[in-house]
C-alpha cells in the first residue's frame, strides 16, 4: 500500500562550491543546503514540524555530510599546499646554512623543481630568499637577536612567519610519511654541503615542530638523514 504520509525535509541551497568527496573520493561540487522538516500527505508539505540543520550534499552521489566535510582540502588545494610548503622549506634551511655554497643552493634547486616549480632556477631562489629574509627587518633585523631569530636559527622574522603560515595547515592533512619526507627533504638540502650547521638543525627543529612532530621524533630523522645518501 502506497504510504499516505511521513515526515521529510525540504531543502534549501544556500551556497554551491568545491568540496573533496569522502564518498567519491575526489574533488565533487557540493550543495551546502538548510532543512526543514514537514509532515507531508501523499508527499505534498502540510505542516512544519522545525528545522532539520544544514548539510552539505554532493552533486554526483547525492550523498549528505555534515558541514565540516569542508574543512577538507581539496585535492587541487592540498597540492598547492604542498608546494608551497616545500618551496619555504628550501628557502629557509637555505637561509640558515647560508646561500653562498653551491651544492645547497643546488639541492634547494631541486626539492623546489621537484614541487613542481620547474623554471625555478638559482636566480629566483635568491631574489625569493632575500625578500622573504628582508620581511620584518624594520621591527627584527636579520640576526639581530630577536625571539624569532633565535627559535629559527636565525632565518628572518619573514620566513619564520611563512613556515608557520605554509606548514601548520597542512600538517593535518598529510600522512606521516609525507610529514617525515618534508623534513628529510630540508635536511637534505643542509646536508649538500657537509655537516648540519647549528643554524641548520634550528631551522629544521623549527620545520618538524610546524608540521607537529615530536622532538625525538625530529632528532631522529636528522640522524638518519646524516646517515643516508640522498635518495
């Protein structure tokens, strides 16, 4: 027998966008949409019955989620991020151990093509170093002694600000092997030209902490990449 009534919501869109479906698992344009529920007689609305909160909707497999399916990055976003994150990182063991050295500035060269900047070339890793260095010079000059100086082995006030800004959104989002490859990535570059510099192992004490790993943790991957030839 065909059901007379029962209760159902109604849905109104309020905002359309790009969300990372856990249920297609991948990029999917959503429906962020508020409810109310209504008791209906034969699927006509007769009587409202309050409202059913805000849900989120995928537009290829219908599915609901909360709201907070949107904190998620997309996969577009996550690999900029990610770029993003290792380009700073290079610029900033780069300003710690000093971009005089070749083989560093080389192998800052090549974890930063590696994210994907491939026209990136020695030129602009120094035009990007000495801008990011000078940020903040008015307040912290560059090894002036500063708190920021000193927690960051003395790599600018500017480019401790944007390790902080590249890395702790990201950090969330990675799985650890993808954080431990972030910080071996910046040991490498330290390593390019000898041993850790104590500037270095600030910085890249400094880069383990932003992306939320423990001190050992941090200690460890270091010595092992002292240990380990380059990949």
């Amino acid at each position: 027998m065909t059901r007379l009534w029962g209760v159902r919501p109604s849905w109104r869109t309020e905002v359309l966008g790009e969300f990372f479906c856990p249920g297609c698992g991948g990029d999917r344009n959503y429906r962020r949409q508020r409810g109310r529920r209504w008791l209906r007689l034969c699927g006509a609305p007769v009587l409202p019955l309050g409202q059913a909160g805000t849900s989120v909707q995928c537009t290829a497999c219908r599915t609901r989620y909360a709201p907070s399916a949107l904190e998620r990055p997309t996969c577009t976003k996550l690999s900029g991020m990610l770029r993003d994150a290792q380009y700073t990182i290079a610029l900033a063991v780069l300003a710690a151990g000093g971009a005089a050295g070749r083989q560093a500035r080389e192998a800052a060269c090549e974890v930063i093509r590696e994210a994907g900047f491939e026209d990136c070339g020695e030129v602009q890793v120094l035009a990007s170093l000495a801008a990011l260095s000078g940020l903040g010079s008015t307040d912290a000059p560059h090894g002036s002694g500063s708190p920021l100086d000193e927690a960051y082995g003395g790599i600018g006030s500017g480019l401790a600000i944007e390790l902080h800004a590249a890395l702790e959104p990201l950090a969330p989002h990675l799985a650890p092997q993808g954080l431990e490859r972030l910080l071996l990535q910046g040991a490498w570059i330290a390593l390019a030209d000898g041993p850790y510099r104590p500037a270095e192992r600030d910085a890249l004490a400094a880069v383990g902490h932003c992306l939320h790993l423990g001190t050992e943790q941090i200690a460890e991957l270091l010595e092992a990449a002292a240990r380990t030839p380059h990949p």
